[in-house]
C-alpha cells in the first residue's frame, strides 16, 4: 500500500508542478502539453491509490509517455533541458518504479 500512496503522492506533486510552469512559462506548445499533462497527472493521483492493476498501468503508461515526450522535445530542440524537464522526468521514473512496486503488492496477495 506505501507504493501505491508513494506513487499518488509523487503524481499530485508533479501534476502540480506542471500546472505551475503554465504560470512561469508564456503558453507555448510545449509549455500547452505540460499543463495537459499536469491535468492527467493529477487525476491519476487521486485513481491510483483505490484503482487496481489497471489504474497503476494507465499511471506507467501515461508518465511513460511523458517523459519520452519531455526528452524528445530536448532533443528535437523545441525547448532546452532545464531543471524543470530534469526534475519532470525524475518524478516519471519513480511514478513508474513505485507503480510496477505496488503491482507486485497486489500479485503477492
């Protein structure tokens, strides 16, 4: 159960984070997708701590896809590498790891 809460906890704060850049950053097509994300991520937060298998797969898959999609806006050069992208997609991976975590929890049971 600490995953999955660790997980939510780890979604709400990034979803928060994303909303937030809207305010720092002008509206931008990267910065737009940001806060799309931000949105899902939050809404993923409040699923993944009473959803099951499924609602922790959505939750991998979806930070999967964002941080990709982070990364490949570097590397495509629509937006630099700041510490806001390096800090989003840290919080992708340990949204992932702490998913596949809890996933474990509920094959042991």
């Amino acid at each position: 159960m600490i995953a999955k809460l660790t997980a939510a906890a780890l979604l709400l704060i990034t979803g928060a984070l994303h909303l937030y850049q809207y305010v720092l950053s002008p509206p931008t097509l990267p910065v737009l997708v940001t806060v799309l994300f931000g949105a899902v991520y939050v809404v993923l937060a409040l699923v993944v701590p009473f959803g099951g298998r499924r609602g922790l797969i959505t939750a991998q898959i979806v930070t999967a896809i964002g941080g990709f999609m982070a990364i490949a806006s570097v590397v495509q050069d629509q937006q630099p590498l700041t510490v806001w992208i390096a800090i989003f997609v840290a919080f992708d991976l340990a949204v992932i790891w702490f998913c596949a975590w809890a996933k474990a929890e509920l094959a042991a049971r």
